[in-house]
C-alpha cells in the first residue's frame, strides 16, 4: 500500500508540472547484488530484474536533474557457487527492493545539438529491502525476526538490521535521441550501501542454544543448512565460527533501458523531428559560405 501512494504521489507531481524541460520516463532490466551469497557480477542463474519511473529536469543542456521509484528483486545461494566450503553451507536469501533516488546526470555531448551521448551519474538513494528464504517444506520465511547471527540476543552485541537505508547510486549510460522529445538510454547503475546484511549473512554463527531459546527452532534450522544437503555435515558449527564476510558492504546493481519523454513540446517547425542544433526551437538562419 505505501508503494502505491508514492507511486501516485509521485506521477500526481509530475502530471502537475508543464515546464518545458522536464521529462517523465520509465526504465528495465536486469538486477544483480554482490554479497555472501553470489561471488560473480553477473551470474543469470541468479539475477532479477527491476523496473522504474522517473521524472527529470533539465538544468543545464548537459547538466540533469533526476528522480526516480525503482522496484527490483536480487537473489543469492550457495549451491551455484564454485567453492566447496560455500556449497557446504547451503544458504540461500531474496529480497525485494524499493528504493526512491535522486541523482546528476551529466552529459558529454549536447543531445539538442548530437544524436547520442555517454552520460555519468551520480546522488542519493533510500531503498527498503526484506530478506527471506525458503525452508525445507518450501514455506517463505522472512529471515531478520530470527537473528540468525544473534542479532539482538543479549551476549552478542549485535544490533538488529535496519530494513530502510541509504544507498549511494552512481554508474554510466548512454543515450540516443529518437526525437527532439524522446530519448532512449541503455545504463549500468551501482548502488553502494551500508549495510551487510541485504541477504541476512555477514559475521558469524550464533550458539543454536541460544537461537533456540530466544529465537525458536526456525533459526536455528535456517541459519546453518548444510544438514540438509546429501551426504552434508549435520553438526551446527561452533559459536564464532565464520558464516560470512563483514569485510565489504553488500552492493546492488541495475542494468537496462530506459525510455524519457519530454512533457511539454517547445515550438518548433519540424513536428519534433530530430534535427542537429535545433533544441526544439526555430535555429538561426544558415549562412552561406
């Protein structure tokens, strides 16, 4: 319910808004996160995918202003990786992720005056994201209520994981001018996090007696699977003993298109055709040479 409002918060804004230089668009494709659970970039055994809207404004030519709604989900498991050990553990977590931005684009050509353009970008993201798994019945089960590392068990001094963050989104993209109010862009977008637990592994293994009296036989079941596997270890690993990797923070990625809009056409004699230097506007008369 609160995706719905903001996404009609968000479009009401925009159909409000009759500046010229603004554009509504909408962007998909393909979404991916490095973590515990997935040690390559792109591995699409395991990769979602995102869609979005967006409204920008045009600061400057080159300069844009541009916010955006996305909603994706990632997903990471153990049992597609290329290490034993890793393997052996058996984890596995998804999340859906939804996150509102605003960031720069700044751009290398003129699209008034070039058909296409490489852009950066780069600002401010809050996303909320909800861990979950699968037990072995198939029942989805939402993973931080468990604490399956001892988050919030009193002796661990763990702190349970806030499920709304700040990201920081950057990448790059290029994009092509259809007309002098259509744009088509294709864009690789990171966003950097602070927050190791998107797929609910960072530290180490809490004591399953501990889990098992704060937290119920669920997290104990779910934060050590290897007894699950054929032939796999069923001891629960020691207390302390390493479930993942707190090193680097979790990070999240979309690749894909995107298709801008300008909302208002500005005058023009060509019925919005492209046409080199004409930003929508009657060019300067030709002088011959």
């Amino acid at each position: 319910m609160k995706t719905f409002w903001t996404v009609t918060v968000f479009l009401g804004i925009s159909s409000m808004v009759s500046a010229q230089n603004w554009h509504i668009g909408v962007n998909g494709g393909i979404a991916n996160y490095q973590g515990d659970l997935v040690d390559k970039y792109y591995d699409f055994r395991q990769t979602k995918g995102h869609v979005g809207l967006t409204a920008s404004y045009e600061l400057f030519d080159q300069i844009i202003l541009r916010g955006g709604i996305t909603y994706a989900k990632i997903s990471g498991s153990d049992q597609y990786s290329n290490k034993d050990y890793l393997v052996a553990r058996n984890l596995s977590a998804a999340t859906a992720i939804t996150e509102l931005s605003f960031v720069g684009e700044f751009y290398l050509n003129n699209l008034y005056y070039k058909r296409y353009s490489p852009y950066l970008f780069g600002g401010l993201a809050l996303f909320h994201f909800n861990p979950y798994t699968y037990d072995s019945a198939g029942t989805k089960v939402f993973l931080k209520p468990l604490g399956t590392e001892g988050q919030g068990i009193s002796g661990y001094g763990k702190k349970p994981y806030a499920l709304t963050q700040i990201a920081l989104p950057f990448g790059a993209g290029i994009k092509y001018a259809l007309t002098d109010n259509i744009r088509l862009g294709f864009e690789l977008g990171f966003r950097k996090t602070f927050t190791d637990y998107l797929d609910d592994v960072s530290t180490s293994y809490a004591d399953p007696n501990d889990l098992l009296t704060a937290r119920g036989p669920l997290a104990v079941s779910l934060s050590y699977r290897g007894d699950e596997l054929p032939g796999g270890d069923p001891v629960y690993p020691a207390k302390g003993v390493q479930r993942g990797g707190a090193k680097y923070k979790d990070l999240y990625y979309f690749t894909g298109f995107n298709l801008s809009f300008r909302m208002v056409k500005k005058t023009t004699n060509n019925n919005g055709l492209f046409r080199p230097g004409r930003k929508g506007k009657l060019a300067c008369p030709t002088v011959p040479l």
